[in-house]
C-alpha cells in the first residue's frame, strides 16, 4: 500500500471514529422510575421538602448529574432531585413527549391543591408520566382550551383546568401594634392596633388551614420567577418596630414555627430594652432584636419616616 493512500484511510477511519462521538455527545441523559413512588424533592430551603413523585416506569430529562446520588430535574420555576438508587438512566436523543421546541414558562401560575398526575399527550392518547404533590404553585406555559401545558422534568404534560385554580397572588399581611384589650385604653379602634387575641386567632387559622410562611427573599425569587413555592403560602411583616412584637407576637410565632419580617425605623432602635408601657409606644433594642432573630428578619423602614419638624417630614419627595 503507498503510503498516501495509507493516510487517507486512516484519516476517513479517524474522521468516521470521531463522527461517532460527537452523535453520542449529542445525547441526553434520561431517568426511569423502577419503583412506584419515587419521590421528587425540593432543596431550596435548606432542607429536602417531597414536591412530586414517579411511579414505575415514569420518565423524565436530566438537567444536570449532581454526583453520587442525585439527579437533578427541571420543576416549575426551580429544579428538583431524584435519588439515583431509585431509578434507571439511559440515553436517547429524545423521548416521547419531551419539551424538544423548547417552549418557555409565562408568567401565569395555578394553584394545585390536592396530588395531581401529569399527562403526555404527545401521540393523541393521554399518558401519565409524573405526579405533582398538592399544595403547590406551577407555571404553566400557556393554556389550551380546557388544559393547562406545563414543563415537568423537560416534557410537556397536560393538566385539567378542573383540577387547579388560578394564582392570583401571595397574601401579605401587615401588622404594627399589638395590645391586651384591657392595656388599649386610650386608642380605642385604631387600625394599627390588633388585640393580642385576635393576631392568636389569625395565626392559629392560618397553622390550621395549611399556610406556610416564606421569606421576603424567596417571594422575590418566586416572583422572578426561579423559585417555587406552596400554594398557601403567606408572608408575615410588620412596620415600624414596636416592642410589642417582641412581646406578643414572638412567642406565638415561635410556637407555630412561623416566620415574619419586621420593617424597622432605624432612628428609634433603643440601645437599651425600654420599659413596656401600653399608655406609649416603646421600640425594639438590640438585644430584642437579636433575641427575635430565630423568627424575625429586619429590614428598613428608611431611618426617620414619621419624624416631622414644624409641618414638615423629614421625607422629601420631588
């Protein structure tokens, strides 16, 4: 054999070989459930919360190999985790029903309240591919007709409008001032001020129908839209940094595991805890602060808000 005609043919052999293996990088990653209920978990909190699961045989894309033993999936506006030891991985260049033409989340959401399975209706038959637990808001990508098209693990699935309500929005509650009804003496009916038992009634409504407190910080990412949340999820703030939230409304959130914001007029913080006075307002210290930091967050309700000098405020507006 010349030698020219040697090179040729190991150039056209090299030439096929890695031909070969940029096909085989082309393909992506799948996971098969090979038992029923495998559990997709939430991680954005810290701690692992069960948001979905898959039953045998259910399939779903890879986003990302997370190493030993877990994969990660695209859910919602976030991602979720699937232990490995619980499913099987192989790879294809695609799988029926899968999100190919890459259709993007709007920003619409529903509310799924009760466990709802996820349907492929990629070849005319409906089939179920993944369940969503209940309590849980999911964006959709557009709504068709009587259904809703979703992305859950990079296939599109399809849920009855029958079975979820429209999101309309997360409920923040405000709150200033709380007081015994027997210490509110001389503010009568002021609407910054709650008696102590009527917040314990709210709180204790809200721990029995369900709700969960989030943080002001994953409400934005939500709102951002690269973060999930529950369906009853509800924020917990507070304006201006009354002591009487340390009183009264520490101790009650506390018991419930709730979560709150505090707004706080940094001008008023006391060095020192105040002597409590229903007749007056008294406001957070340091110390209280800190104390209160296993509930509260504090931010910044500017540093002299209220504070008025002859009948001007201290605000400037222009």
């Amino acid at each position: 054999m010349k030698p020219v005609l040697f090179v040729f043919l190991l150039f056209i052999s090299f030439f096929s070989f890695s031909n070969h293996l940029v096909k085989a990088d082309k393909l992506n990653t799948y996971i098969k459930a090979t038992k029923n209920h495998v559990p997709l978990f939430d991680n954005s909190t810290g701690s692992l919360v069960e948001v979905g699961y898959m039953e045998k045989g259910d399939m779903l894309k890879v986003y990302k190999d997370q190493g030993k033993n877990w994969w990660r999936i695209k859910f919602g506006n976030s991602y979720a985790y699937v232990y490995k030891g619980n499913v099987e991985s192989f790879k294809a260049k695609a799988i029926r029903g899968e999100n190919t033409s890459h259709f993007k989340n709007s920003n619409d959401t529903i509310l799924l309240m009760e466990n709802q399975r996820i349907y492929d209706n990629s070849t005319g038959k409906s089939v179920p591919f993944v369940t969503i637990k209940g309590n849980m808001r999911y964006p959709i990508i557009r709504k068709l007709k009587n259904w809703y098209q979703i992305d859950v693990g990079g296939r599109i699935g399809y849920i009855h409008h029958s079975k979820a309500s429209w999101d309309h929005g997360v409920p923040v509650l405000m709150y200033h001032h709380i007081l015994k009804k027997s210490e509110n003496k001389n503010k009568g009916n002021v609407s910054t001020i709650i008696s102590d038992s009527q917040f314990n009634e709210q709180m204790d409504w809200l721990k029995e129908n369900g709700y969960e407190t989030i943080t002001l910080q994953r409400l934005e990412q939500y709102v951002r839209g690269k973060a999930n949340i529950p369906a009853k999820a509800v924020v917990i703030t507070f304006d201006d940094g009354l002591k009487t939230s340390f009183i009264y409304a520490y101790p009650k959130l506390k018991k419930l595991g709730f979560k709150a914001v505090n707004f706080v007029i940094t001008s008023r913080i006391a060095k020192e805890p105040q002597k409590f006075n229903p007749d007056g307002l008294q406001f957070l210290s340091r110390s209280e602060m800190a104390a209160m930091s296993d509930v509260f967050t504090f931010e910044s309700h500017t540093h002299r808000l209220h504070h008025l000098s002859g009948r001007k405020s201290d605000v400037l507006m222009w």
